[in-house]
C-alpha cells in the first residue's frame, strides 16, 4: 500500500484571492459558497471555471438589479 501525495491548488495570494472570489460569486447567485469554492479546488482553480461563474453572476445582476447601483437617469 502506497500513499499519495496531493498538491494543494493555492499556491499564492492569487490563488488566494481566487477562491475567495468563487465564494462571494456564488454566495450573490445563492449557491454554496463551500460546494463551489470544492468544485473550483477540484478543476485545479481553472480560469474558465471561475470565469463561468463570473458570468453567471453578471447575468443574474442583469435579470435582478438591485437598487445598489446608480439612479436611472429620469
């Protein structure tokens, strides 16, 4: 029997700030923010898994403004 030897994914503050960012991304679309931070670990912290979610984030701030923003222009 032989153990294996995992690389942990964060290497850096930039990876850091990575994960960090996949949880509030999917805390504000309502998922949870551990599953897809581990989904996110899982993929290797992929750019284009984060990108994905970056962009379901931005579609849904699109459909559900919030009043957070700037006035309309009247």
């Amino acid at each position: 029997m032989s153990a294996q030897i995992l690389q942990f994914p964060i290497r850096d503050s930039y990876d850091k700030h990575q994960v960090s960012h996949v949880r509030r991304l999917a805390a504000e679309l309502g998922h949870d923010p551990k599953q897809a931070e581990r989904d996110f670990l899982a993929a290797g912290c992929a750019q284009a898994v984060r990108n994905e979610l970056a962009e379901r984030a931005r579609r849904a701030r699109m459909h559900n403004p919030d009043n957070d923003g700037p006035p309309e222009a009247a």
